[in-house]
C-alpha cells in the first residue's frame, strides 16, 4: 500500500507548511459526494490519530484514513498550473469513472 506525491507536489506542500508555520504534512481521504459517488479531501495535517497510516515522499508525510485508503492505494499527487489555474491533480488506479466537472470519482 501507498501513496506518493511527486516532487512538484511536494515542494507545493513544504511551501505551504512553512508558511503556515507549523504542521507534520498533508491529510489524503476521500468523502462521499459529487456526481460519481467520492471526492478527495485535502487539508494540512497537525496531529496524527492512531489508526492513520503514513506515507513520505520527498520528505513530506501524507497521512491516510484506513476508510480512505481503500479507494487511494497507489495514488500519485501531482501539482501543476495550466493558464491562471493551479492545484492537485490525482492519478489514481482505482478509479473507473470520473464525472465531467472533474470534482468526483467512481471505484
């Protein structure tokens, strides 16, 4: 089991953390939503609960859910801009089915 970010992704984060001034990494789940059935949920990461499961990549963790990380084995999270716009872009096996917005995915 796995996740990773690639290094775009990762000096996005470390960026943010530092501005932050304070946090271990970045939080990996999914929540039930959208057109297809899940979305992801990103947020920083202050405290680990006892059941998550951690990841690191290029020095960054990514804390996972054990709900979660049913749907995200093997996720890969990439960071890129195109025109104006900006954000996370996930490659995720798992998924069947994403709905045309972008927003939601199906297992």
């Amino acid at each position: 089991m796995s996740i990773t970010l690639t290094e775009k992704a990762a000096q996005h984060v470390q960026r943010y953390l530092l501005r932050r001034g304070k946090g271990l990494g970045l939080r990996l789940g999914v929540r039930t939503t959208g057109c297809s059935g899940l979305a992801y949920k990103l947020e920083y990461v202050d405290a680990l609960a006892p059941e998550d499961q951690v990841f690191e990549s290029y020095g960054i963790k990514v804390v996972v859910d054990p709900k979660s990380l049913a749907y995200i084995d093997g996720t890969e999270l990439d960071f890129g801009r195109e025109g104006l716009n900006e954000g996370f872009k996930f490659k995720n096996p798992n998924v069947k089915d994403e709905c045309g917005c972008g927003e939601s995915f199906r297992i």
